[in-house]
C-alpha cells in the first residue's frame, strides 16, 4: 500500500525516481509523447526500475494532493 502513502515511499525508490527525470530518454519521451522514439521509449518503460519508481512517486504524490 506504499502508493497511497507517499511518507512510506523509502529513498531508494525516491532516487531511483529522481535518476529516471534526469534521464535524456525519458526526458525526449515525455517532452513529445507521439514521437517514434517516445513509442520506443515505452516499450523499455515497461521493465526498466527506475521508471517504474518514477511512476510510482507520481501517483503517491497525486494522490496526496486529492487529500
């Protein structure tokens, strides 16, 4: 249940998550989402760790801001 409590999300997810917003790649990909490399970008997105603490940060944070 760490995505609904964002004081639960450890730092090693957090610097996981910050290594994913300097990244080029995924920085292009979400800068022009309907791009071909942003298509590309997606697929990878799918396994790699630190897009997936990325993500997870993002929705504890959306979620703490509806509260």
């Amino acid at each position: 249940m760490a995505e609904s409590q964002p004081d639960k999300i450890g730092w090693f997810i957090r610097l996981k998550a910050a290594f994913c917003r300097i990244c080029p790649l995924c920085c292009l990909a979400r800068r022009r989402p309907d791009s071909a490399l942003a298509r590309r970008i997606r697929v990878v997105q799918a396994h790699c760790p630190f897009c997936h603490a990325h993500v997870k940060v993002q929705r504890a944070r959306a979620s703490a801001g509806k509260t």
